[in-house]
C-alpha cells in the first residue's frame, strides 16, 4: 500500500496465515534491503516454543537482526497494547540505524494497532463482559449482530463472520462506556502514520496452504515439538495463558496425559492449524482490502513478487 512518498528509511509489513512463507520472505528483504526483522506473530514472542511456533532459527538470526522473538516468558500474557509499546520503541531503534524496518508475523490485530492505532478504552467490568456473552449464546449470531447494529453498526459491519469473541467485545464496550467500539477506535492515532509503511499479505491457494500446514506440523514432531510441550507442561502453568493455545499445544498435552496417542493428537493438530489459517486469511481479506497480495507459495515467486510491488531491484 503506498499513500504518498515512501519514506527514507522505509517500512515494510509483511502478513499472512500461519506456514505461508512470511519469515522467509521477511528474511530475503531484510538480506536485500539491510533491514531489520520485528515480529508481528503473538506466540512467537514466547521462549521455548521456538519449534512448535516455527520462530526464525538461530541461523536465520543470525542472518540478520531480529526483535520481539522469544522475549517473553510462557508465565506472561502480552496484550496487543504491549506488543504495541515495544514494536514501537524497537522501531524507533531501528529508524536512528538508518536501516530499513519489516515487520512480520500473522497477528493481525498487531498490524491494525500499527496502522490504525489501538483505541484506550477504559477496563469493561466483568458483569458487562459476561452479559454480552450470555446475549450472544441466548440470541445466536445474526440476531446479535442485529442488537449490535443499533449500538455500533461500524464495528457491526466491519466484523467478519463467526468472530464471536469481537461481536461480544463490541457490543460489551458500547454498553460498558456508552460510546461505540468504533468511536473510540476513531479517536485514536496510528503507530504508524498515513505514507510511512507499505504493506503486502500472502494469500496463497488455500488447498496448497492447508498441505503446507500439515507439512509443517509433521516436520515440527520431528525437530522437537513434542519436548517443548513436555517442557511447558511440566511447568504447570495456568492454561487460560496465551502460549498455552499456541497451535499444537493443547493436543501434545494431551497426549502426554494419555488421552490421545502421537497420531491422534497430530491428526487433530493438523485441522485446529488449518482452521487457523482459514481464520487469519478472512481476517486479513476483511481488514486489508487494499494491501496488494502475493498469492504464490513458492520462495523464488514471492520474492518476484514482492520486488515487484515493492519496487526493489533483484
């Protein structure tokens, strides 16, 4: 996306479903062009977890700089709005380097806090939050999204369908506050101003996708995922934490306890990824209408691509 002249030095974001070549992609950039790596991914901010959420390796890091990658511990619970203050502040860094910053990863409410800013909403009691969702169970979605439109039709009609958690966050925040979701989203400035970044999304086929990501959670096994959730498991953590939902966790654990066997809990790994993936691609089709799309799979042909709408000389 380009909306005046690109700025000196520049920033790129690069988004896309889970397994669709976005650390890669980011990695020949930042060779290319001198830049930096931040992450935009929240479970890859978590240590330990590098196999099971395929972090950039060591010697993908050593390549190049790399930031926000296993910076937290699985005993903490980033929010966006932390994620926020410390993208910027490394992007600050990197800007005084005079390099070239690409910011990478498939969370897409990290590059909406970028682009959009992230709305400071006061904290919505409990008894608001569990109102709206007995609402959403007793109506069902299309009746709720109706009592949502007289509260907040903006927030009604951006929301994609089947995003449940956002309808209830809406409708809980307008009769929380008494101002709409989306006006206190109005009020707010971007990370990044208007003209300063451009962004692009993968968004390959999603049969060749959905092979990839089998693909990928098969090889994961064998590099180590299974250890890193004993490891986590043993720590006996609260499972409510954000890195205790990163994709496979919750079936090895069960494995480990008995419940599944290797196969069974890898069959069952396999569709919550690719029903993730499906998930981050309507997101970023709803979100980013206007972000240009690479739809390969294939490295050599993203990275054509991408040198293309981004202008980059080969």
């Amino acid at each position: 996306m380009r909306e005046t002249a690109e700025p000196d030095p520049p920033v790129w974001l690069i988004a896309g479903p889970t397994a669709s070549g976005k650390s890669g992609l980011a990695l020949a950039l930042a060779e290319a062009s001198g830049g930096e790596i931040v992450n935009a991914d929240s479970m890859q901010l978590y240590a330990g977890l590098q196999v099971l959420t395929a972090a950039p390796s060591p010697a993908d890091e050593a390549r190049v700089p790399h930031h926000l990658y296993g910076v937290a511990d699985a005993a903490e619970a980033w929010s966006v709005g932390r994620w926020l203050r410390a993208a910027a502040r490394v992007l600050a860094e990197i800007a005084t380097r005079g390099k070239p910053a690409i910011v990478a990863g498939g969370t897409g409410l990290y590059f909406r806090a970028l682009t959009h800013g992230l709305a400071d909403i006061p904290p919505v009691p409990a008894e608001a939050r569990a109102a709206a969702q007995g609402a959403y169970e007793r109506l069902g979605e299309a009746a709720f999204r109706a009592a949502l439109r007289t509260h907040d039709p903006e927030a009604e009609a951006r929301i994609a369908p089947g995003d449940r958690q956002r309808l209830v966050r809406a409708l809980a925040v307008a009769e929380a506050t008494g101002t709409a979701l989306s006006a206190w989203q109005a009020a707010t400035a971007p990370a990044l101003p208007p003209g300063s970044w451009r962004g692009v999304v993968l968004d390959p086929p999603r049969a060749e996708l959905y092979a990839r990501c089998d693909a990928r959670f098969a090889a994961m096994l064998a590099e180590g995922a299974l250890a890193e959730v004993r490891a986590l498991a043993a720590r006996g953590l609260d499972p409510e934490l954000p890195a205790m939902k990163a994709l496979g966790t919750r079936e090895l654990m069960r494995h480990l306890k008995g419940e599944l066997t290797l196969d069974e809990a890898a069959t069952l790994a396999k569709q919550e990824t690719r029903r993730y993936a499906k998930r981050q691609t309507t997101w970023f089709r709803n979100q980013t209408p206007d972000w240009p799309r690479i739809a390969s799979l294939a490295p050599d042909e993203q990275w054509r691509q991408l040198s293309s709408l981004l202008e980059i000389s080969p």
